[in-house]
C-alpha cells in the first residue's frame, strides 16, 4: 500500500487545515487508517485513527474536540480536519495503515507497530 499524505502548510494560531492520505496502488476499505505526527526532537505520537468501516475513531488527548477524522473509501483518502491550531500542533503529519484493524477492536490503535504501511509526512507550521 503506498499512502501519500498532502494539504500541510503554514496557518496561523486558531486558524485550520485539512491534510489528506491518498492510498495510490491499493484499496483501503478493509484498513484501519491512523494520523501520528512528529515534533523536532520528539517522538512520532499518535493523532488518532479512524476504523476500516468509518464506525470507530480514536483520538489523542491533545487533539481531542479540535480534530476529526474521516474517510472516504471509494477515493482511497483520510482526511484530518484541524481546527482550533497551536503552536504545539506544529510537526510533520503521517498517515498510516493497520491490517489488523486495532482501531475497529479498540486495541493498540495508538500503537506506531500496530500500523504496517506509511506515507511520507507533510509538514504543518503554526505561527503564534
């Protein structure tokens, strides 16, 4: 599975962005699909994730009620809808694939091991 994630940019504190995973060789619908993005001299950390039927979707304490996930099968594409931004919301942004569907059973969906496909990252700047 190739996953090509794109939308980031620079926005200002309060502002929002929309990034998007494109899958560009395989379906997506039987995966569960996870954000995790990456600070400077931080760890990779999960975002949230969102199950392959679109009926589960877990977020991070940090984004929680600021950012929504969702999917579109038939277009093979994830969205991350941001809003509220931070400045502590600047890193690069990934998306990724779970063949073993953690998000749908609820275990180990924050888990980077759990996700065995990865796109590369698109770059989010907030400006305070």
């Amino acid at each position: 599975v190739q996953l090509q994630a794109s939308g980031g940019g620079l926005v200002q504190a309060g502002g929002s962005l929309t990034l998007s995973c494109a899958a560009s060789t395989h379906t997506i619908s039987s995966l569960d699909m996870g954000w995790f993005r990456q600070a400077p001299g931080k760890e990779r950390e999960f975002v949230g994730s969102v199950s392959w039927n679109a009926g589960s979707t877990r977020y991070a304490d940090s984004v929680k009620g600021r950012f929504t996930i969702s999917r579109d099968n038939r277009k093979k594409t994830v969205y991350l809808q941001m809003n509220s931004l931070k400045s502590d919301d600047t890193a690069v942004y990934y998306c990724a694939a779970d063949r073993h569907k953690t998000t749908y059973y609820g275990r180990a969906y924050s888990t980077k091991a759990s996700y065995e496909y990865w796109g590369q990252g698109t770059q989010v700047t907030v400006s305070s």
